[in-house]
C-alpha cells in the first residue's frame, strides 16, 4: 500500500490548531454541567460532541475546500460516494465520550488525512491532559507536545521473550477474547486508558501492544493510527495481520486489531 499526501507542513498545522480550537470547545462544556442523549446504537451523545463536530467541519472545509469530510456525527455518505474519494478527512470529534461523562480527562479529538486507504498523517488532541499527538508517514515522523515541550516520539523495543511485556487495555471495555490474548505473555503489565490514547501509547514507546478484539470504527482508529505509523509502528488484523486500512468497503466497522511496532510478529 502506497499513498502520499499533496498537503503542506503548514496545512499540517493548521489542523493541529483547528483540532485544539474543538479541545478547547469541548473542555468548556466539560466544565459545566451537560446533557447526555443516546443514539440509534445506544453510545452516548453530547453537546460537546456535536459542537467540536461542527467546528472541525466548517474549518476543514475552509481550508481544504476540495477533500471531503467524513466525522463520525454525520457518517451517512453513501457507499458508492466514499469510494470515489481518492483523499478524505477522518474526524472523530470526540473519541471517548464515555470518559468524557465519567470526567477521567481520558478524551480526545481525532483527525486523520487518509489517501488511498492509508492514514498518512493524524492529530490527537487530549484537551484535559494538555496533550497532542501529531504526524505520520507524510510528516516524516510524529512528535508529542505538551506544556513542557515537544518533542520525536517512537514505538519501543519489544522484549525477546514471554516476559515483561506491557499491554494496553481498555478501561471501558475488556472482552473475553482479550483476556484470552494475554495468556501468551507470563504477567504482563496491563496499562489502562480510553479513546484513542491506547494507540498513542504504543506511538510513545509507553506500552508495546494494543490489542483491540472488539468492535470499533475507522474514526475511532485512523488519527492515532497516522501517529503511530510516523512513530515506526503499525496495526494489523488480528487474525491474518494483513494492515489495517481505510474506507475500503461499505461498511465503517474495523476488524478486530493489533496496534504494535512494525517489526511485531505475532504472539511470542
């Protein structure tokens, strides 16, 4: 798979700053008192989602008039429409909304450039903690900025045999099939986070997997999935490790995944 991007460093930067203008919109409803609503498939919905949703939109299409938006607060482009696109934004405008009722900080806001299937470039913006995560293959490598700082991150090392292995697991959702998947590592340390911060994790080198054997979207992966290929990782079909790609069929479900270094082989 081969894909690279016609947009400039500077272009680049101007999704950062429009993915932390919605942080900032988020954490002021965060900061109050909000309602939650529930939609069609039961996940919860919120003003912030839908203010941040807007936001991104409008600024995307200012900036980028010719490549198309797909967010998941309306994700309801046609099948024979999405596969016309060469090019798209991929926008979770607030991935981890049950964190966000739960007020843990663990939230972000996800927006991934995806050429030919492929994220080449991806920002995540974790408002609460003062966090972003950006770049990707067309940025030559990602970096994370905080208060303190900026600076290249990298996946880590991965240990050579079944020991020490630190795993990522979600803290709202922990299947059988996960479970089942750690009996391949002797006492691994399990880190949990929610949203996309898991991916972010392993792009750090703070954890070596992520093992996702659940359902999840393509907005949901596809920003942190650009961090981490810019940070020398991948992710991979769980069951063939054939690469994770994008709007490369009707349906905007993933399979069941594993987020790793590139050079991860499978089970030890």
């Amino acid at each position: 798979m081969s894909a690279t991007s016609t947009l400039s460093p500077a272009a680049y930067q101007q999704v950062v700053s429009i993915a932390q203008q919605a942080g900032d919109a988020i954490l002021s409803i965060y900061q109050r008192d909000f309602e939650v609503h529930n939609k069609s498939d039961d996940s919860p919905l919120t003003e912030a989602d839908l203010a941040a949703h807007r936001l991104i939109v409008a600024e995307l299409t200012t900036l980028t008039p010719d490549v198309p938006v797909l967010s998941e607060e309306s994700a309801t482009t046609d099948w024979a429409e999405r596969q016309t696109w060469g090019e798209y934004w991929l926008v979770d405008p607030l991935d981890g909304t049950k964190e966000f009722i739960k007020k843990n900080g663990e939230f972000t806001v996800n927006i991934a450039h995806v050429v030919n299937g492929e994220p080449v470039w991806g920002v995540v913006v974790a408002p609460a903690l003062g966090v972003t995560y950006q770049g990707g293959v067309a940025s030559n490598g990602s970096q994370k900025n905080t208060a303190a700082g900026s600076g290249k991150i990298q996946v880590g090392s991965l240990p050579s045999g079944k020991d020490n292995w630190c795993v990522v697991g979600s803290r709202s959702h922990q299947s059988d099939e996960f479970i089942e998947f750690l009996t391949a590592f002797n006492n691994p340390t399990i880190t949990s986070m929610g949203s996309s911060l898991k991916i972010c994790l392993v792009a750090e080198g703070a954890a070596h997997l992520y093992p996702r054997l659940g359902l999840t979207s393509e907005w949901d992966t596809a920003a942190a999935h650009a961090v981490l290929a810019g940070a020398g990782g991948k992710i991979v079909h769980a069951d063939s490790g054939k690469p994770l790609v994008y709007n490369q069929k009707s349906s905007l479900l993933n399979p069941f995944f594993i987020a790793a270094p590139a050079n991860y082989q499978g089970a030890v």
